[in-house]
C-alpha cells in the first residue's frame, strides 16, 4: 500500500506540521505534545492515553550504542538519514576506556556523524542527557527521545523523554518516525516545601521507597503542586532522572517561572561563550544566534505555554507532602527500600567507596553542595571518593567557583566527564564485600561492581559526609531542630473511579482499518495462569545467541522454561485449523494466548516475541505488558492486548485457588478449556465464547494505523525497507 504523503521523506529544513486535536477533549500536558509530534492521525483524532500513535520526535540520541545502531540502519537497506538534524550522537558511557578497539570504535561512529552531517559530541564532552539539555536538544514542550533509558531525565525542564529500543533508533533515523502507545497519565502533586538540607534526590529516593508497588509502572508522570516552585532546576532533572528507576516512561515538570529564569541565564551563558570576558560583549558585534536556545524561542514560549487541561483524566493521584521529608538513603541494592537519613546514621554502616557523579546529581549544585561539606574535612581512611562532572561545561563552571579544587583538596579522586562507575565501567568499582554510598540513579546488584557489593544512594551533601566520616551520615551543618520528626514524611494515593477516565465520544473516534490488516484475529483461547511470565520463561536464554536458529526451531522450544508442553499443544491446534482454515482474508486465524500482568518481563531479546508468533500465536491479551517485551512484539508483527477483566474472569474461573501463580484447578499450566475468541481489534472489543455457550464481551484498547501499518509490513524494519523504497521513488 501507498506510505501516507506526510511520511514521505521532507527537506530537512523543511518546518514541522503539528497533528491538531479536536478542542473539546481534555488533555493532559502530555497528552498535549505527543498531539504536537503525532503523523498521520485520524482527522480530528485527539491522542489519548493508550492510543498508539506514529511520531516524529524533536531529537534522537545515541551514545556508545551508536555502533550497533549503525549496523542495524544498514542490515536493513538504509542509506541515507532521513533528517540529519533530528540525531545527536554523544559518548559519554566508556570514556575511560583507551583500548584501540573502543577507540576505534568511536572513531567509526565520528566518521559516520561527519559523514551524514550528525551533530556529534566526543568522549570528555560530558554525558549525553545532560549535553541535550545544555544545548536545547531537550526543550520544553518538545518530544525527544533516546536509546536510553534516563531520557526521562528530559522532563525536569519541561520536555517529554522517553526511552526507545535500538531498531527504533534505526528505524527514526532511516524514516524520521517511530511508533509509540502513549503511556497511563498519572499525577504526583507535590505539596508543601522542603525542610533545610532536604534536597531533590531525597523526594525521588522516598518517592521509589513508598510508592514502591509498581504505582507507576510504564506510566507518564505530570508532576505538579505547591511544592514544585520551590524546587530548582536541578533538583527537577535530578527527580525527573529517576522517574526510571521508579518504574515510569516520562517524568515531567511544568514550565513555570522557575524554568524561564533558568533559560534567560542559559541564554546569557550562551552568549558569553564567545567572549574573553563579559566586558568586551558591549564593544564588539553579537555572537551567532544559538540553534535551538535564542531570544525568539524563549519569547515563543513564554507567549504559548501549555497546561494540562482542568478536567484531564489520570489514571491515578499520588501525593507527597514535602515539608514531612527528612533526608532519605535508598538501599542496599534496591530503589524500593527507602530509610531516613537518621535511622541509618545511627548504625554508624562503614563505607570504603563514595560517588559523586552521572547524569542524575553531578551538576554545578551538586557539586557546590558536596564542596560546602568537605570544606576544612580530608576524605576519612580507607575510602576511596570519586568524583566526575556530568559534563565539561558543569566541570568548568565547578573549576571557576572554587568547587572543583575543594574536592580534589579534600582528597577526591577525578574522573572524566561521563557515566563511568555508575554503570559499571572503569576505575574505582566496588569490589567483593564492599559498601558503598553514591549520588547516581541505580544501586542494583552488581551494576557498580562486585554482586556481593552493597550500594546505597543518596544526596551530594549525604555522600560527601559519608565520604569524610568513613560511614553513612549526614553533614555537621545538618540541624535535626530544622527537620521534620524522622519517619516516613506523609503520602498517599487516589485512584479515580472508573466514571472518572471513561474517554469522551470524540477520543474515542473510530480507528480506520488499513488494507490488508485483519479485523479480526480468531481462534482458541489458551490462558497461562501466571504473573510477570518473563522473557527466559518466554524463551529460554541458552537458545538467545543461537545466530542461526531458525523461526521454526524457536516455536519448538517456545515456553518452553514456562511449560514444556505448551509448544506441541500449539503446533496440534495449528494444524487443525489449517486443515479446516476460513477463507476470509478479513479474519487471521491462531491461537490466542492470555496470561497475567507484566507479561514479557526481563531481559530484551526480541526472541520471546518472534517465537511466539512463529509457533502461531498471532495476537497475545495480558492485564499488562513489559514495556520493552511490548516494543519487541509490535516492532515483530505481534499485537498486545490488555484486558484485566478478561484476565481475572478466568483467573476467578480457572487459576488454582482463584489466584495466578500455581497453574489451573486440574494442575496443568496452560488452562485449555474450549474457548474460542474473536478479536475486533479496531472495533476494540473481544468476544469471548465460554465450553457452556455463554458469550462475554470485553471492552479493550483500539489498534491504532500506526501498529496496523507496521504488522502489515511484517514488522518495524519491513516498514522501513517500504517508506525508504516510497521514498526514493517519489
């Protein structure tokens, strides 16, 4: 079929034609830029959460991953990027490393930015989040993405960021464009202000810590309250940042007075970049107008800010009274456990190892806080202090204030700007047995270091204490009078009535259904009584680096970690159909599989999707989905469904003692009862034919164009080879 006109290559100059919403549908902020970066929607199609949706983001990032993604651009036939403009490249992740094999490395994907005219930022130059929001990558009210999971971080300036897997990275830069189901809206009202010493990363550290239920699982977070104006800039990236680790998509602040203060004086910096001294800006002509930070587009956005909507429907509302806060430190090995500052100090836990660096508290503040602690102090013995700037520009502002040369007197040890210890690469890692306490985003197990290290997270000021006193504490300057009561600070959770996010009629406009895509997938139902089915049980990890293994083989062993029988019960069901197959071309026949909530969690290999579809399971239905397990379905061919009713009606029916977790009543895994189902994915409706006769209708999410276009396609990288083919022949 013909690629829609506005997916046809543009000029890369060429000006962005914003998709428009009907303007009666309340929308979130977020909901409100995605509609701004949308293709080819519906005529007045108003995005809404869990739509799918194909979108053309501001920006694209890489960084060290930038080579693989320049292989898989070119396995699958593309030539030329599509816009030059939309791509950053920055290493940040292995800059420590001199080998001449990641140094040539590097310099392959510098020769492949030069050569297609990619903004390209080398080793030193800092860390790829924090380049993008130094150089307006990442701005407010835009959509940029990265091939990282901290592109959330984008949200403390008001900009939505969000993650993407590599082949979307190759598919973005071939085509421009990749596909996106927008995320649940969920709204985390910070009230009150913070207590002296109390800084950013103690609210995202106790928001992990107690909202640690997956309240916020693959969901948009649209932060507001009273409390957000007494936050800085900083501290917003730093909360944003973590948004990760607490489980959502986006992270993101509104653009208030506190963001536009902060950009006038980006943009004074900006200016002085050209200048010895900020004397001679009077006696000599202006510099060159900065790209994406200028006097035009601030004014632009101070003219068109755009809220959410007063009656936007979020799926749930979290509060958190800020002024109940005391210092916080997340850990050991997990960000869901979430201690008060003075409940640990007074344990008195040795450490040998301190981090002040990543994308998440190495700026300028952080490291003017950890200084205003060392000052007078030398690291204690026995620990080893590592500090590194988020990015050079960060290092040199620390350098002119003295900052820098505090830690490095007090007996820091530096690191260049990048990720470093934070992901495990480089000096200074923990070693067996260790425990340490860092300023950065993750304390996995492992992820610094030894598995049989401790990690724990917390503050610059909380880190460079623990640094000079040899175990985890906080500053001297810290006044327990100033503090609330130590404890947890008070929080808590609304979640709307179901007549409360029940869409308008114009949200919930039909979605048009593409030649060649079914209207229906039909066939037996199987259901998989079990919860957080991961990836290996999906599709064993000893098959995943099996180059050669071939789509057949993989729907031989298919479940086969979950249930062994599971592959023969469906090759049996296949070959009954396909003996008696419907000559409906409107209908795809298979088997249909249900399972439980966060189905496809764990790892990314892409196999657990491809084996399943290759086994004959066209179309699976869970209460939920594993984020990057739903990526590699869509981008396969393979379409997700969630239906929590569905779910806990055979569940209720089915499940051994009415709960998900130990098979069905009769002991087996995959419950086969007789049910036949027809899917009208368009329609968003499943009719489900129960062995008594009863038929049950179930309400689910529509199949918007953009993931029909893709499974017609047979998948993300059939699409690309199609729009590029398009493409070169207009």
């Amino acid at each position: 079929m013909r690629i829609p006109a506005a997916w046809v290559r543009r000029n890369a100059t060429g000006s962005r034609r914003y998709a428009t919403a009907a303007s009666r549908v309340p929308q979130t902020v977020i909901e409100k830029v995605v509609q701004r970066y949308a293709v080819d929607l519906p005529q007045n199609k108003t995005v809404k959460a869990g739509d799918y949706v194909m979108i053309r983001p501001e920006h694209v990032m890489t960084h060290d991953n930038t080579g693989p993604v320049i292989s898989k651009f070119k396995s699958i036939g593309a030539t030329r990027v599509h816009n030059p403009k939309q791509l950053v490249f920055t290493l940040d992740h292995d800059v420590q490393n001199k080998s001449s094999k990641n140094l040539a490395k590097y310099a392959s994907i510098e020769a492949f930015a030069r050569q297609h005219g990619i903004d390209f930022y080398p080793a030193g130059r800092g860390i790829g989040h924090q380049v993008l929001v130094e150089e307006g990558y990442a701005f407010p009210h835009t959509l940029t993405v990265a091939s990282d999971s901290h592109s959330n971080m984008y949200g403390g300036i008001g900009c939505v960021g969000t993650p993407i897997v590599r082949t979307d990275a190759a598919a973005l830069w071939a085509t421009g464009k990749t596909w996106w189901q927008v995320p649940r809206m969920i709204k985390v009202e910070l009230k009150g202000k913070l207590a002296p010493g109390v800084s950013g990363k103690d609210v995202i550290v106790a928001l992990c810590g107690y909202f640690n239920k997956d309240e916020v699982l693959n969901g948009a977070i649209e932060f507001t309250g009273d409390g957000i104006s007494a936050l800085s800039v900083d501290e917003r990236l730093t909360i944003a940042n973590m948004t990760t680790e607490w489980g959502a998509l986006a992270g993101v602040f509104p653009v208030d007075d506190v963001t536009l203060d902060w950009y006038e004086r980006a943009l004074k910096r900006l200016e002085f970049r050209t200048f010895s001294t900020p004397a001679l800006s009077a006696s000599i002509p202006p510099p060159p107008e900065h790209l994406r930070i200028n006097r035009a587009r601030l004014d632009a956005l101070r003219a068109n800010n755009i809220r959410s909507d007063p009656d936007a429907t979020y799926a749930s509302h979290l509060v958190l009274d800020l002024s109940t806060l005391v210092p916080h430190v997340s850990g050991p090995n997990s960000v869901k456990v979430s201690n008060p500052l003075p409940a640990l100090e007074s344990k008195r836990i040795p450490i040998q190892k301190a981090y002040l660096l990543s994308c998440t508290n190495a700026r300028a503040s952080d490291i003017a806080a950890a200084a205003e602690v060392l000052k007078g102090h030398k690291v204690a013995p026995g620990v080893e202090f590592y500090v590194a700037a988020a990015s050079s520009e960060v290092q040199q502002d620390a350098e002119k204030r003295g900052d820098w040369e505090t830690l490095i007197a007090a007996g820091a040890k530096p690191l260049p700007a990048g990720c470093g210890p934070c992901i495990g690469l480089g000096v200074g890692l923990l070693q067996e047995g260790e425990t340490g306490i860092s300023a950065t985003n993750r304390n996995y197990k492992g992820r610094m270091g030894h598995p049989n290290a401790q990690a724990y997270l917390a503050s610059p000021a909380v880190v460079a204490a623990s640094a000079i006193k040899g175990y985890i504490a906080g500053p001297d300057a810290l006044n327990p009078d100033s503090l609330p009561a130590t404890g947890a600070p008070q929080f808590s959770i609304a979640t709307p009535s179901q007549g409360g996010t029940v869409s308008s009629p114009a949200a919930e406009a039909e979605e048009p259904v593409l030649p060649g895509f079914p209207s229906t997938f039909a066939g037996p139902l199987l259901f998989a009584p079990q919860d957080n089915l991961n990836t290996d049980a999906l599709y064993p990890g000893k098959y995943t680096y099996q180059d050669d293994i071939t789509l057949a083989r993989q729907a031989e062993v298919v479940m086969e970690n979950y249930d062994p029988s599971f592959a023969a019960l469906v090759a049996s069901i296949r070959k009954e159909q396909e003996q008696s197959a419907s000559s409906s071309s409107d209908v795809k026949q298979g088997v249909i599989l249900v399972s439980g909530y966060n189905f496809g969690t764990g790892s990314s290999r892409e196999q657990a999707a491809t084996a399943l579809k290759a086994a004959g399971v066209p179309l699976v239905i869970a209460g939920s989905f594993g984020d990057i397990f739903k990526r590699n379905a869509i981008n396969n061919g393979l379409v997700c469904i969630e239906s929590p009713e569905l779910v806990a009606d055979l569940t209720n029916e089915y499940a051994k003692d009415g709960k998900r977790g130990a098979g069905g009543k009769d002991g087996e895994l995959t419950v086969n009862k007789g049910h036949a189902v027809d899917v009208k994915v368009v329609e968003g409706r499943v009719e489900v034919r129960w062995p008594s006769g009863e038929t049950r209708t179930y309400k689910v999410g529509r199949v918007g164009a953009s993931v029909q276009e893709l499974w017609i396609c047979g998948g993300l990288e059939g699409y690309v080879l199609k729009s590029i083919k398009e493409s070169n022949a207009a």
